[in-house]
DNA sequence: ACGTTTCGAGAAAACGCTTTCTCAGGATTC
DNA sequence: GAATCCTGAGAAAGCGTTTTCTCGAAACGT
C-alpha cells in the first residue's frame, strides 16, 4: 500500500543504514548469529545502539511464526482463585519469556467460544480456565484451539492436558473431619449450577453419604460470592446443621460475617468449612478450616504442560490431579453443650 | 525464505482459491468494504465459512500498525488493588474490543523499564501502575512509551494523563475521624519505602499533625501485606497508641487478627482503620473503616483515557484525582473507660 | 599458479494481511 | 458511434522482520 513510508519508529533499515550494510546483516547480528564478521558486528551493534532500536515485535511474530505470548481465558477475573491462577501461570511463563493475555468471559458462556479462539490465534498456546460452556461444545472447540490446556475440565481429545483439583476428594476430608468433631447434621452450601467444581462436590457428597448412613446431610442453594454466603445465614439457621460446608472460602466468610452479626458463635454453636484456602482465609476471625489447594502452583503447572506442548508439537498426553489439602483452623470445632 | 509453504493453517489464499477470486477481493470482503459485487461477496462469505477462516491477526496487525491490545504493568499481581485496576481495565478495553496483555515487575523497580518497554510495543499503548522507579528513569522512559496512561505516579511529559489517588487527603480524613471519638494518640503503621502512595499519606499526616498539634502522631515501619501487620502487633501495643491508621486494608487486616488472638479488642481497646476498601474489608469482624478507593473505576477510568490517546494521537492532557471516600465500620469506635 | 572450498554479506523471498495502483469492460454522455 | 466516466476486481507494493539463495572474494590444497 505504501501509507507513508518511514513511519515514527526507527526500524531495522535505519540501523543498516547508519552501519552501512544490508536488512539482513543488522537481523543476523541482532540474533546473535555468528556467520558475521566480528568488526561489522560491532558497528551494527553501536549504530542500534545509538539509534537504541529495538526490533518490532510484530513483524517478527510474522515472520517466525510465533509471538511468545500465551493467553488464558476465565470466567470471572474478580475470583481470587483465577486470580492465584493467573498469578501462577504468568509469573512461570515471564520466566521463560512468554506474556500472557487476559480474557475474561463475565461468566458468560456463550462468549468463551469466541474469546478462546480470538485469544488462541493471537498466541502461541491457550489456558482455558474452567470453562462453563457445555461438554458437546467444549469437545467441539478443543481440536481448533490446540495447543491448550484445560485447568478444572477435561476432554476427549487427547493433545489437551488436563490440571483438575480432586474437589471431591477434598469436600469428603472436609466433612469426615466435621463427623470426627461429633456432627450429625451437615449442611453444604453448593455453587454454581453450572461450575463443574460444584458438581464434583456433590460428587463426593454422595459418597460421604453412602460411606455415613448415620449423619444427616442436607444440600442448600448458593453461589460462588461473599453475599451468597452473608444471605445464607437464615437458611443455614433454619437447617439446624451444626456444621457448613461451604462452597468455598468466600461464601465461607460471608457466613462467617452474617452468623457474628447474629451473634451466633463459630465454632461453639456452628462449625464452618471453606475450600481453596485463599490468602485471606487464615485472617478471618476465627480463622477458617477449609480444604487447601495449590492454586497458584497449578498455574505454575499449567504452564510447564503448555510450554512441553509448545516446544514437542508432540507432548505426552497428561491428566494431572491435585489433591486438596485438609487446613484445619478455628472455624470448626466439637459443638459446645 | 520459504520455509514450507502452506503452514497448517488456512490462510486468505485458500480462500481466494476456493471463491476464485484474488487475496484482495477477500481481504475486502472480510472488512466489509461495499465495492464488492454482492454476488461475489456472497461466494467468499461461502467460501470463508466453509473452510471456517478466520484473518490471521499477526498480518494484520503489521499491515494495519496496531494490535489491538494494551498493556499493563503492576508491581505485584498479588495485590488486590493491582487485581482491581486490572479487572477495570480488562473489562472496559474489552468492551471496545481491545484485549491486555499483562506484565509484573514482582516489585523489582529495575524490571519495570524493560517490561513497560517490551509491552509497549507488542501493543497500542501502556499503562502503567504505581511504578517503582526513580522519577529521573520515569521522566526519562516517558517519551518512548507513549501512549500510555500513568497510575498513582505523574510526570512532567504532557502526554501522559496520570490517575492519582488522593492518598493525602484520605488518611488525613481517616485521622481526623479517629480525633472525632476522641483518640489523641495515634499511630501510622507505614507501608513500603518505595511507594510513592506511602510518600503521599505521609504527607497527608504532617498537615494533620499541623492542623492538631495536642493529638500525638507517631510514625511505625511497616509494609503492604498482611503479615507486615500480623507482625506489627508488639510495636503497636508498644507505641501506646489507641487508634492505628494502617497503611492499607492488608496491613489492617493482619493487625486485627494478630490483636484478636492476644485477646485486645477492637474497637474497645484500640481502634484501627485501613486504606482502600477491598472486597474483603467489610466482611473482617469487626468490619473495618477505611478509606474507599474506587479502585475498579479507576482502572476504567484509565482505559478511557488511553483509548482517547489512542484515537487522537494529541488528546488533552489530563490529570484525575480520585478522591477517597471514608467508609465507617465497627472498627473504630470511641475508647471504652 | 590454478581449481576448489569456505566464508561472509547482500538480494530477494517469505510470513499473512491491507490498500493503493492499474486497467478492463460496461454505462454514460454528446 | 466515439470519447468519457464509473465500477469493480486483480496485480503488486508495503508493513518489519527472518532466512534462504546467491555470489564475490578470500583461503586452501596440490
């Protein structure tokens, strides 16, 4: 097209230029190839030096082929979990040199579709990070968005490596604890319909009731956020369980907040579990007992699949599962006669 | 060079091909240029659906000289503030269709020039938040990085509209409100060194220490994390003060979990405040007064402005206060006798 | 001293697009 | 009916790199 030439930035021809020698000779010095002579080297190297050019990123993305840049796509960047997660995977991916790109779908699940692929053909790999589309759609997706690694979601198709969090595992350690404290009537304030997290605790709430014939266990709605929790409390009360297994550590301070604003004591008349173990967790009074996962290292992980994807087009297919870790804190405790 | 031609991907060729018409015809066709025949816009809108091509962003960006992305860089992505001005950010670039591209410096002032630098020009502009480096590097680094919109931090380049808290005004606010129940002997649990927000409270506070020389002010080490509070207890007993002004919310909430479990209450034996009202603040027992930051806004609030510099390569300069809003919980109250 | 390798650097193609330039063919005008 | 104006689409240039190709010159061996 030819707009203007010579546009604001200095380029690669300014600096072969000013060294009086060719395009190509600048861009070989410039990636340290050695087939140059030691002399011309150095005066490309001063005249860059002096221009202070920086090779332009884009045309070398085209040209190479890759753009050293992954993206991560979540449901909701206001979660601290995703948030540990993001955390996690850029901090390892910096270490390697990669950036990464944010998208956050506002739980919207029509919209992942669309961000994942916009976001993948930006980059050189993917992380979808709990999708709540469906399983026809995500199966659907996942061949075109290769590479990609599933955080919290798994797929058929076999390239796609999967990090998932053992929630069931981890909700059952959570209430086996409150039966060893002498509860026999449990509450779990579920989440999110449609988060597959929330389907694998209940998942392992069948089998706690299978296994405990003798507690009652009692499932009430909820959701994913602090206000789920603080308006749980009635609900809760009304239950008469004296032990809460929350959905996680945000609806667990909710309730926590709710309950001592009713005056109702934790853990003398109830007891109440979280699960993730944010940060914040081991601050509340009293602090919480919940069930501990290695948020940020399962970013930490999921870029080391990715980068093993980016590097092998033919990396070894990988199921990771992370087990919770059961922290047991201030907020559970025998009921008080 | 010509490595393979025909890269996995399809690309406009494959298109052009399959409509029978040439690379251009298809280009304008996918930008919705109108000097197309109908007829033949058809047959390439088929042809691109068929073979579910999408334009390979790289191309275009190079051909078009934006990327259609931003970047940001924080000094720590574990900071709830920098997760909130994030999440703004993200949110609002999105809804113009921009995506960002994120960098932390992991509080490593020396980092941060190489990083803004290399963000920079993978994108369309810069923001950049709360940056740890001297104001000489910073006024030097400018120049090169615009369009890029500063947070808590200003320089003298016009260009570049600066978002500032008034921190100043806050904590004085915060003090005066402790002064109203009846404190007189206050004390600041300082944060980092490096923090130019640090250097504005501490200014808001000589004004105050002028405005009410009978109430004594004194001034502690500390630091941005909840630890730095938790640790903090033994000094701040010490100090004798009866009201603490916490360098931010963190800071605050570790003080009263490390004051609840020496058994000091709050806020009958001692009153504290935080800064910033994070998500978590009015849900810590007792809730905690502290100085509102709209944080979230900010964050878009610094979209607005970039995408201004964005569009009018001279847009006005530019420079927000942010005036906090004081929140009252039940973490500060009059001394009980 | 001459043919053969080796070496180093420039020319040019390629990456995948957008857009200007150009030009054929049909519509319009006198 | 010929000169002129549109219209629409292909050819080609350009975005800023990297890398292959190519080729002159220097170094080598006999």
């Amino acid at each position: 097209m030819g707009r203007r030439t010579g546009s604001g930035r200095i380029g690669i021809a300014d600096v072969a230029l000013k060294a009086g020698v060719s395009h190509a000779t600048v861009s070989r010095v410039m990636n340290g190839n050695f087939t140059v002579d030691p002399a011309i080297a150095q005066r490309v190297r001063d005249a860059a030096a002096e221009l202070n050019y920086q090779p332009n990123p884009v045309g070398r993305s085209l040209a190479l082929g890759k753009t050293d840049t992954i993206g991560i796509v979540v449901p909701d960047l206001a979660n601290p979990t995703f948030q540990a997660i993001l955390r996690g995977l850029s901090m390892a991916a910096a270490q390697d040199g990669y950036r990464v790109l944010i998208a956050d779908s506002s739980e919207v699940s029509s919209e992942e579709a669309i961000l994942a692929g916009e976001a993948r053909r930006r980059c050189d790999g993917l992380v979808l990070c709990a999708p709540r589309m469906g399983d026809a759609e995500l199966e659907e997706l996942a061949p075109s968005l290769h590479p990609m690694v599933l955080i919290n979601r798994s797929t058929t198709e076999s390239r796609v490596p999967s990090l998932e969090v053992d929630y069931s595992q981890g909700v059952q350690e959570l209430a086996e604890h409150l039966v060893d404290l002498g509860h026999t009537s449990i509450a779990f304030l579920a989440g999110p319909a449609r988060s597959a997290s929330n389907r694998a605790r209940m998942a392992g709430l069948d089998k706690f009731r299978a296994a405990h014939p003798g507690v009652e266990l009692r499932m009430l709605e909820g959701g994913s956020s602090f206000e789920t929790g603080h308006e749980a409390v009635d609900e809760v009360l009304a239950s008469g369980a004296t032990g809460v297994l929350a959905f996680n550590d945000l609806v667990a301070m909710g309730l926590l907040s709710g309950l001592h604003e009713r005056g109702v004591r934790v853990p003398e008349d109830i007891s109440i579990t979280g699960f993730d173990d944010i940060p914040f967790a081991r601050y509340t009074t009293p602090p919480l007992t919940t069930a501990a996962v290695p948020i940020t290292e399962l970013g930490e992980h999921a870029w080391h699949s990715l980068r093993a994807l980016i590097r092998n087009a033919e990396a070894p297919e990988e199921e990771s599962t992370f087990q919770p870790r059961l922290e047991i804190r201030g907020s559970t405790g025998p009921l008080a006669k």
